[in-house]
C-alpha cells in the first residue's frame, strides 16, 4: 500500500495507486446510495406523472415545469421563499455578530452563558414549534397577555392566522433558533484573532472602532461569509417550523416552494410534480453551492 | 357526576361485553373466526392502525383475544401516529411494503381504489352470516360513487352534533340555536367580554365540522348519479353563512386545529362546537350537566343532515394472507368487541345493531342525538380527489376565503374542481 511520490525538481509527481479505491469506496457508494440516487431520481420523477398509490404514468418532459410556472400562485411561493430566507438569515447575522460581541466580553459566568446560549440552537424543531404555538396562542398565550398587560396592544392579535403576520412572525421564530449558531461560529473567530495584531492597531492610533474595523472584521470576514452561505442554503430547505406552526398558511401566506414540493409530493399525492419544485429550488441553492465551495477553497489556499 | 353515569355506561358495556362473550350470544354469527373454509394456522398479517387515543391499550387488547383464539393464525398491529398516517400507509404501498390490511376512512377510500390497491369484499361479505349484523347504511361507506364494489369493512362511525355551553347560552337569554339563521342572529349575542359564539376552525380536520354545517344547510357534494354539485345551489349561500361566523370567532380560528378549538370550548371562551361523541367523556369532565348536545343547526330542522366519518378496515389486493385478513376484520365486529371498543376512550359510534341498541347508548342523550344524527348523515364523496380535497386543498381555500382573497362561491368552486380531479 505504498503510495506515490516520484521525485523531480522542485516538487513531487503523484502516481495513482489503486488500492486508494479500497479506502474511499465505503464513502463512494454511500454517497452514490444516499445522495446521487435520490438526486437522479428526483430529477426523472419531475419529469415524469407520478403519483403516490399509482406510481409512474407516464413520461412528460418539461410538462410539470411548465405547469408550476404557469401556476398563478408561483409567484407568492417565490416572494414566501425570499422574504423567508433573506429576512431570517438576515436577522441571524445581524443578531449573531452583536451576540458574539457580547460573549467574547470578560464578565462573571461567562462560559455558563455561552452554554445556555446555545439550547435555542440545539432544541429540536418540532418542540421549538410546539413551544411557539403555546407562547403564541392568541387566546391564552403569553406573548399576547405580557403585551396586552403593558398596554402595548388593546386587542389579541393571532401572530400566526393573519396573512400579514404569520410569514413574519415565522422568520422572527427561526432567527431566534438560528442566532446562537452565529453567535459561536463568529466568536470562535474572534477568539482566533492575533491579540498582537490589535495591539500593533492600538499603537498605530487606532481607537476601539478602528480595531475593529481594521482588525478584527478583516480576520473574521471568512468565517462569517462562509456561516452566512451555509445558513442561506439551511434556512431556504427548512419547512419544519412553517409546516407545524402555520401549515404554509393562512391561505398560501407561509408557503415556500420547499413546503409547496412537501405538499405536492405527499399531501396531494403527485410526487412528479412535488419533485419539480425541488429541481427549482435545487437549481437556485447550486449557485449558493457554488458560492459556498468558492470561499472555503479560497479559505483553504490562504491556509 | 355525570362523569360517573359515563364510567357507569362504560362498566355496564363491559359487564354486557364479557356476558356476551361468555355465551356466544351474537347471535348473528359477527365476530365468529372459526367456521372458515381455508385453514390461516401458522400465517401472521400485519394490520396498520392510527390510534384515535394514544394511550389507550383497547386495539392491543383485541389483538390478544383474537390471538389467543384457535382456529386461526395471528395478527400484529403496527401503529402509526395519526397525522403522519395516510402519508406513510400510502409510501409504504407504493414501494411495496404496505400491510396486509389497515384502518381506514371513508374519505380516503377513493384514491385507493383508483389505484386498484384494495380488495373488492363483495363476495366474502355475502357469504358472510353476520352480514346482517352490521347497520345497512354502513355498507355504503366502502363504496365508491356510482359503484356497487365494497371495499371497506365499516367499524367505528362519528355523526357530528354541537355541544353548547348552558351557562354562556342562559347569561345571553338564547336557547339553543336549532337552525342556521337562529345561529347567526345569536352569534352577536353570544360575543363580548372574551366570549365569542363558535371556532370555525379553518386548519387541520376543520373540513368534517364545515361539511356538517354546509350538508345540515340542504348543500351535496354529488348528485344521486354520483356528479360533483358542491358548487351548486344552495351551497353558495350556505357556505357564506358559515364563513360569516368568523366574525363571532376567537382570535386564530382561521387556521385553528382541534386542540385549539377545544380548549376555547372547554375554557368558556366559546359557546358552541361541532365534533362528535369521541370529545364526550373531555367536555363532560369539565362541564358535567352544563354542557348540551343538539343536533348540527340546520336551514329545515325537519331536514337534518350533518356529516359522519366511518373508520373501517380494508384489506391489500396483493396481501397473500387475505383470508386472515377477513377473520381479523369480522372479529372486530363481534358484539363483545364492537362494546368493547366502542365504549373505550377512543370508542366512538357502533356500526352493528346489537351493540348500538346497547342500554350504554340508549339512555344517554348524547349518543342518541348521535345515533340519530348517524340516521340522516352523509359522508365525504369517495372520490379519487377527496383526499387531496381534505388533506391539502380545503385548508388553504377556506383560509383565503375567511380573510376575503376568495368569495363564497370561488371557494366552492375551487374544492369542487379538486374533488373531480383524477
């Protein structure tokens, strides 16, 4: 099992030893079982009339595609998926950032707070859904009591029936289980930036906001990007909180295209056109892939 | 006390059930697993459930009477989570790994058939001597529209009828509403101070209690020959009645489930609910004798109407134990089993006319406006776009039609195009 090497000037020439196939094959065919099958196989049921009881029909081509773009509440599916993942990632970065600020301070019970910081982060979905569902109850819930006992509002509002709160209201829900994951993922690279790089700021005359900006942002710049493209991608396929709290309503107000393929595919029965949602939105998250690789490989040559 | 008269009722049901047990005294055959021609011995069916009462341990009970009978072979029970159900019963057929035989409902019936993934029981159930055991009517709830084929096997059966909240109805002067129009005039009525008349309940399972209002106000899915007329009249004027409730709504009834509708009922926050006899023993718990049950308003109380939903029990085409099947399904229907069930915690109406002439049913007022409810009720058409229509369209149709994105008729228009979907 020796491996490689042949020696040149200047370098060392790589020649392919079989027996490397022995040692990433395990990986190979869980990927090509795991992840190319479903892959493929998605992409040729929205080409095809499926159904859940009746299996495949027949072939379609791009009738499925053509269908959902001609369906008059695609739009609204778009607008959902957009608002949804920009509102929630947005929040999560700008939230995230102040959070880690905060934890990277020197106070008492510092590392007790960063635990606790995380259990939004680590709670699972549907219980975080259920929770929100009770906190939101317009009846009974707290938020609507503690609101209307400070007088913040006279009547209870039902966050999550009304077409103009229920999409917001969601995004709000998500950045509060997304930003401990920020908060830690940008706190590691604070923690990672050379104090004798600050210092030599602080001697050139740079104030507080002057490290910051020259120092501190620049050195943490990769890690935030890469999180922020990595929540991007997480935040568009998650439905779990729209499909528990709100059922992609009142209406189609909560309905995401991701949500709408998950509706299709199981609620109505027609997998061939469930499957044609995903390949859209397959197709938009490959160019967030792509941004994705980009800055990590770009992070790794500057290792 | 009331809550002593039910366990009572449900103490006699079970002293009744052992008795009839113990003598055999169906007397109609319901429920005899040994008289079969083809020996099951040694075979082992796997039968789906949901559980309408995830505590309760009744369906493993008859599980362990009928495999602890000779004559027979044995069945296991696989219980699914109620709202993951139809999604996982239907993935699993389709890749091939479905059960032999499964609970059912009505409205789901028709996509199945449209499938061709049920077996046809015509000929079993004519050959069947407890065949007359079982209501007539029940029968019609394994059809299809328009055909004589019976797929299902009826079990347990739900009329709705509203319960209404003594208190609130006396603090407002009102008796009971026993038409449409009277239910709307008493609405106002009954809202004010964290009051309100009715949960509309547009989200999950709402469609059963909108089509109870909408058949009690004289509108039909189909006609006699089987034809979608949802959007025919009266169905319109029907239908906008009920989406005027809203106004008499709590908060969050748009898109509001059936938890929600009943701890609005059980707090006092609303003065009335359609479900069924399944939230008897819950509203008697908190209310005992004020609470009342009548039936589902309706525009000619001369002509009531209201929806029932049957669960029962199909049997897979490509199940290779269909015989067994059969002797699990018609166990199930033994008088001792239907008591059994039907006074559990999950017991709902009993298909079979000895049980349902119980004294459990007879002297309690709620299961009589019940069972005569069940008299006149109608199911959801078995149409292969019904479940679509009650899993995935009616939901968001009606919420666009509360919050005034669709008219009445647009919104009955819509679910009617969606029930003569293929």
């Amino acid at each position: 099992m020796t491996t490689t090497v042949a020696g040149g000037r200047g370098g060392a020439r790589r020649r392919f030893d079989p027996t490397i196939l022995l040692f990433v094959s395990p990986t190979l065919i869980l990927l090509l079982v795991f992840v190319a099958y479903p892959f493929l196989r998605a992409i040729w049921l929205s080409l095809t009339k499926t159904t859940l009881l009746g299996g495949t029909v027949g072939f379609l081509g791009f009738d499925n595609f053509v269908a959902l773009f001609q369906d008059p509440q695609f739009g609204a599916f778009v607008g959902n998926s957009v608002f949804w993942t920009v509102g929630g990632v947005s929040l999560q970065l700008i939230f995230g950032v102040i959070g880690a600020l905060l934890l990277n301070q020197k106070f008492r019970l510092r590392g007790t707070v960063r635990g606790l910081a995380m259990i939004p982060w680590a709670t699972p979905s549907v219980l975080v859904a259920l929770i929100w569902l009770w906190l939101l109850d317009p009846n009974r819930g707290l938020v609507n009591t503690v609101l209307e006992h400070l007088g913040i509002m006279t009547h209870p509002v039902a966050w999550l029936s009304d077409a103009h709160t229920a999409l917001p209201t969601l995004i709000v829900i998500d950045a509060w289980q997304g930003i401990p994951f920020f908060a830690v993922m940008v706190l590691a690279a604070l923690q990672a930036v050379p104090e004798e790089l600050k210092e030599s700021a602080r001697t050139d005359g740079c104030g507080p906001l002057g490290v910051f900006r020259h120092v501190v942002v620049p050195s943490i710049l990769p890690t935030v990007l890469i999180t922020l493209v990595l929540r991007l991608i997480w935040t568009a396929n998650y439905i779990d909180l729209a499909y528990v709290l709100t059922g992609g309503g009142p209406g189609i107000a909560s309905t995401t295209i991701p949500l709408q393929s998950y509706l299709t595919a199981y609620k109505q029965g027609q997998l061939g056109s469930g499957a044609a949602y995903a390949v859209v939105q397959a197709i938009v998250l490959a160019i967030l892939v792509a941004i994705y690789l980009r800055l990590t490989q770009t992070k790794g040559v500057k290792r | 006390m009331k809550q002593h008269k039910v366990r009572a009722s449900v103490v006699i049901g079970a002293i009744a059930a052992s008795a009839l047990a113990l003598t055999g005294c169906s007397g109609t055959g319901a429920g005899s697993t040994t008289t079969t021609s083809a020996s099951t011995t040694g075979q082992t069916i796997n039968y789906w459930l949901w559980q309408d009462n995830a505590t309760d341990t009744t369906w493993q009970q008859l599980a362990d009477e009928f495999n602890a009978q000779g004559g027979h072979g044995k069945v296991t029970l696989q219980v699914v989570p109620a709202a993951q159900y139809l999604d996982k019963l239907s993935t699993a057929i389709s890749s091939g790994n479905g059960p032999d035989a499964a609970r059912m409902k009505d409205s789901w019936i028709g996509q199945f058939v449209d499938a061709g993934v049920l077996a046809s029981l015509n000929d079993r159930i004519d050959a069947w001597k407890g065949k007359s055991s079982v209501e007539p009517s029940a029968w019609n709830a394994g059809k299809v529209p328009g055909g004589n084929q019976i797929y299902m096997m009826p079990h347990q059966n739900t009329a709705l009828y509203m319960y209404y909240n003594k208190k609130l109805f006396a603090d407002a002067g009102l008796q009971p509403p026993t038409t449409q129009s009277e239910m709307l005039s008493d609405a106002p009525k009954l809202t004010g101070g964290g009051h309100y008349a009715f949960d509309v309940r547009g989200g999950a399972g709402g469609q059963d209690q909108w089509a109870a209002w909408m058949l009690a106000g004289g509108a039909q899915f189909v006609n006699s020959s089987g034809s979608v007329i949802l959007d025919k009249a009266p169905a319109e004027s029907v239908n906008q009645k009920y989406l005027d409730l809203a106004k008499y709504a709590p908060p969050g009834s748009e898109t509001a489930a059936f938890s929600q509708v009943q701890s609005n009922f059980l707090a006092g926050t609303t003065a009335t609910m359609i479900h069924h006899i399944g939230s008897l023993a819950a509203v008697r718990k908190q209310f005992g004798d004020g609470v009342g049950v009548i039936p589902v308003p309706a525009a000619n109380p001369s002509k009531p109407s209201t929806v029932q939903s049957m669960s029962g029990n199909v049997i897979f085409a490509n199940s290779k134990k269909q015989e067994l099947a059969w002797q699990w399904e018609t166990f199930l229907l033994g008088d001792a089993q239907m008591l059994k069930m039907s006074t559990s915690p999950q017991g709902q109406l009993p298909v079979t006319k000895a049980v349902a002439a119980n004294e459990a049913f007879k002297k309690d007022p709620a299961y009589q406006v019940a069972i005569t409810a069940a008299k006149t009720a109608k199911s959801w058409p078995q149409l292969p776009g019904t479940t679509t229509v009650v899993n995935a369209t009616w939901s968001p149709t009606i919420q666009q039609a509360f919050s005034g994105q669709l008219t009445s008729a647009k919104m009955l228009q819509a679910l009617a195009a969606g029930l003569k979907k293929k």
